[in-house]
C-alpha cells in the first residue's frame, strides 16, 4: 500500500512540476517559438541573433546613456532620447550631434531635461517631449528650436500636461499622448491648438460590476477604484497616415490598434479570428513571479512592408506581425545572455536592412540584432508579397517551412497560393494540416467539381448504354413474347 502511495504522490509531482514549466522554447536564453494550430506555442529556429551591443564608452563624446527612454530612425540617422540630451548617430552609431542644450526664443541657454517621445519629420524638423517641462520642442534640422509648445490652446483638463509621445502627420498635425489624460490622444494643429481626442477608448464594466454600483451606498462607492478608460503607451505613424498604437493595461480586449484618420481601429484579426495581443498564454509558474499574467505592450514600431513589431515588457519579449495580424515570430527574453534584455524600453527598425535597435534602459545599452536566414526569409516573403509578387514570396515561404515545419504563417501562405494557381488537392493537404478552414473548403469543392468534370462524360456514357440495353433487353423480351402467343395461336 505504502509502494503505491509513493507511487502515486511520485506521479502527482511529476504533473506539477511539468505544469509549471514556462510553455515558451528558448535557445541561448531567447524565446524562439511561433503560434500555430494545436497549441499556442510552437518550436522555432531563433529569428534575430546579436550583432553587437553598444555602451557609452563605444559613442564618441557621450558620458552615458542614462534614463534611455525612445528612439527614433530616420533614411541616415538614429535619435535617442537620454536624461539629459538627444544624441543623433549613423547607422554605423558614429556621433554626429548631441543636443544638449538649446537657445529659447529669449535668448537664455537650456538644458535639455529628461526627453521621451521623438518623431522627426521627411523635412527633418526634430520633435521632442519633456514631460517634466510639459512641453513639446520643434527645432529645425540644424537644431535651432522653431517652436516650445506648452499646454495646447483650448486643451481642459485637471491634470498637469506631461507629453510622453508624439506623431507627426503629412499636414504638420500633431498626434500627443499625455500622461494621466485617458480621454485618447490629443490631436493638436501646428499652431499648437486642441483639435479632439483622437482614437478614444471606452470603459468596459462587467454586469456585477453594474448591480453592484446599483446597490452600493455612497460610503461604499467612494471607497472603489475609479473606473477609467486605458491609456495609450505607445504608437507610430505609417506612411498612409494611419497610426498604429498599444494600450498600457493588460487587461484590455485590443492591446494592438491601427487608427485611420477618424480615429476607428482597424486592425485585422488573423484567419483563426484572434486580434493580436501578444502572448496567447502563459504559464502556471508564472502566474506566481514578476513575469505574471498577459503581455504588458509598451512600444510598437511599423515599417514599409506593413509588418509591426510589439515590445511585451512583462516578460521583455518583441512580437513581430504582418499586416494580416499573423504572428511571424518571436525573440528577447529576460535575463543578461545574448538576445535577452533587462529593461528594454524602445524597440526600432533600423533602415530597410531589418536590422532592429532595443533601447535598454537598465543595462544603458542599445542592442543591434539582425535577422537569422530564417526571419530573412519571412521578411523576404513578406516584402514579395507587398510588392504584388506571390510567385518568388512562396519560394521564400518555402524556405522559412524547411527551417521550421511548425510555420504555420508559411503553410497558409503556400496553400493559398496553391489554390490560386489551380493545384486544389495540394491546397487541400497543406491547409489541412493548420485548420485553415475556410481555403481548405474552397480547395474541397475545387476538388469535388474537377472530379465531376472529370468522370461525368464517362458516367453520362455508361449510362446512356445502360439505358439502350435495357431498352434493347425490353424489345427483345417483347418480341419473344409476341412469338410465343403467334405460335400457340
């Protein structure tokens, strides 16, 4: 009895142990893994790898990278906010100006102070948030400041104004998050005057919630938390003007928007109807540890092939996507090895060269990591795609499945463009082994009308001769009949 018991209680804790095992793949500290059909997380070759770090003592003229908070990349140049100045670098991070300091419009030097959001226009007129001052600096591209834009003229609200991040539109409209405002973002004309609230969210409260507000006494509802809209905490601009943000709380329904110009969300749900989000799950153990809970999205980058990149600062993981909402990969991790991040803040698109900058504002390092042969030929694919050219983006698609036959995005993508070419039966097969129900029906009835075209001629024949034999068969027996009665007549 005991043996069994041992037995048993052996078992039992042989379950825990592998239900509190992180359901995530790593390789060399990084979490390599995709989304897919039969489970949420799937093995994965490592998409990005480490090209080099850099730290102050590598910038030529820079003191330290403190308090990192944004960045920003332009054709030739990388911004990036610090404590106390905006550094401008190269794509090869060779200094090439520290604003440090300004003249105002009165002529007194001052200090750059604590900036956060960056945005630098097509003209290269430089934007920049000190949400300490409450302001928005405007400085031309030989950092001469054109404009300190406080509080905007008929902006009402009861919190002290704190810009953390800004966008700039083609018509010099200014798109603001302001900390502590969750009305939505500001949208602000060039001549720093309020618009509207722009992509404003709403409030969620659950049925209990509702009764029991019904039911409470003043004493008791005073003594509940506010119940306020989610606040923004990050967004980028894409070169149609639509904007793409992440909200802060981690409990919203839609982390992930795409706003059009009338502030709506947009954003596609994939083919499974998920909306992207982040991690899918999570698991028991660490719903128990720092690392707890959904994602927590705090910055979001877009680039010209529609793909979008999310920073989860829960378990500092960057989630990349296509334009369909697919997740195509994912890397980082917590922790000090290669490809794992303490306190990434910022994450940015290095050029067309799908190279990626992580800002890291514990470690006061900004990472450079490129693309493995497999993330290249997603992005390859995905570019091909953009571009209109399906052909030669299913010869990268096909790559990325013999790399990782657990891609479901690459599956989808080659069975639909076997249904386009005709091939329904090969479609069939690829699209079934992901669920992809609605081409995989397509395909099915593609199928059953090939084989009805392709054996009704045969069948309408073989009928056709059944029906004149029996016919014959009928008129024989008739004659024969006939006879029979002649004779014994």
């Amino acid at each position: 009895m005991r043996e069994k018991m041992k037995k048993c209680l052996f078992y039992v804790l042989a379950g825990l142990m592998m239900l509190a095992t992180p359901l995530t793949v790593s390789a060399e500290g990084t979490a390599n893994y995709c989304f897919g059909s039969g489970g949420p997380y799937r093995k994965a070759p490592v998409a990005y790898e480490v090209e080099k770090v850099y730290h102050a003592v590598d910038l030529e003229g820079v003191e330290n990278l403190n308090e990192l908070e944004s960045m920003f990349v332009t054709e030739d140049s990388i911004y990036v906010a610090t404590l106390n100045a905006v550094l401008v670098l190269d794509y090869d991070f060779k200094v090439k100006h520290i604003l440090s300091e300004y003249e105002d419009e009165n002529g007194n030097t001052v200090k750059i102070n604590a900036p956060q959001g960056l945005f630098v226009t097509d003209e290269g007129e430089l934007y920049v948030c000190e949400p300490n001052a409450g302001h928005v600096l405007i400085f031309d591209r030989n950092y001469k400041l054109l404009h300190n834009y406080g509080q905007p003229e008929g902006l009402d609200i009861t919190v002290a104004y704190k810009p953390s991040q800004i966008v700039v539109d083609s018509l010099d409209r200014m798109y603001i998050i302001a900390s502590g405002i969750y009305e939505g973002i500001l949208e602000v004309n060039s001549d720093n005057k309020f618009q509207r609230y722009f992509g404003s969210t709403t409030v969620s409260i659950s049925p209990l919630e509702v009764f029991f507000r019904m039911i409470a006494t003043e004493e008791q509802l005073s003594k509940q938390a506010l119940i306020l809209p989610t606040e923004y905490s990050s967004m980028t601009i894409n070169e149609k003007g639509f904007i793409y943000t992440t909200i802060r709380s981690s409990e919203v329904e839609n982390p992930i928007r795409l706003l059009n110009v009338n502030g709506k969300d947009i954003m596609p749900e994939d083919w499974q109807g998920e909306h992207p989000m982040g991690d899918w799950g999570y698991a028991i153990a660490q719903r128990v540890t720092s690392e707890s809970g959904p994602s927590n999205l705090s910055y979001i980058d877009c680039n010209e092939y529609g793909m979008y990149m999310v920073l989860d600062r829960t378990r500092n993981r960057i989630f990349t996507y296509d334009g369909a909402s697919n997740v195509l990969f994912v890397f980082g991790g917590s922790g000090d090895k290669d490809g794992c991040f303490r306190n990434p803040v910022s994450v940015r698109w290095l050029g067309d060269s799908s190279r990626v900058l992580v800002a890291d504002k514990l470690a006061q390092s900004i990472t450079v990591m490129k693309p493995t042969n497999y993330a290249g030929a997603i992005i390859e694919a995905v570019r091909l795609e953009t571009e209109g050219d399906r052909e030669n983006a299913v010869v990268e698609w096909q790559k990325a499945l013999e790399m990782n036959s657990n891609c479901s995005v690459a599956k989808d993508a080659i069975g639909r463009e076997l249904y386009w070419e005709g091939r329904y039966k090969e479609s069939q097969e690829i699209l079934g082994q992901i669920y992809r129900t609605d081409y995989y029906s397509m395909a099915f009835e593609k199928t059953r009308e090939e084989i009805v075209r392709a054996y009704a001629p045969g069948a309408v024949a073989v009928l056709v001769v059944l029906i004149v034999a029996v016919k014959a068969v009928r008129h024989v027996r008739k004659g024969r009949k006939g006879g029979d009665a002649y004779a014994k007549g």
